[in-house]
C-alpha cells in the first residue's frame, strides 16, 4: 500500500487500515517462497487507486 507491503494475503478478503487521502493499492502473486510469478515476462500484479474520506487509524466503532 502506497509504496509499503503489508503483509501477505491467503484467504478471499483482507481488511486495510487506510490513511486518509489517496492511496495506491497494489497486489502481486508470488509463490509459497514469495517469488514473483511472471506471464511472458511480465510480473502478474494488479493496482486501483482509492479515495479515503476517514482516517483508517480511527477507532472503529459499531
């Protein structure tokens, strides 16, 4: 996210705590030893930009 990884994803979801603002959210997909995959020699990733209106460090409340 934004430059930084986050950590790894191994399920359908995951949840992001973003930082208020535009952010670059970027995935790739590596194999179990986090190695890059590639598809005729170009990294297979995928990015979208999001637009946050709150503060991710907020407390989440119900």
């Amino acid at each position: 996210m934004n430059g930084e990884k986050v950590g790894r994803v191994y399920n359908d979801w995951i949840y992001i705590a973003l930082p208020k603002g535009r952010n670059k959210v970027e995935v790739t997909l590596n194999t179990n030893s986090h190695k890059d995959y590639y598809f005729n020699g170009q990294l297979i990733k995928d990015e979208i930009i999001v637009e946050e209106d709150r503060d991710g460090k907020e407390q989440h409340h119900h």
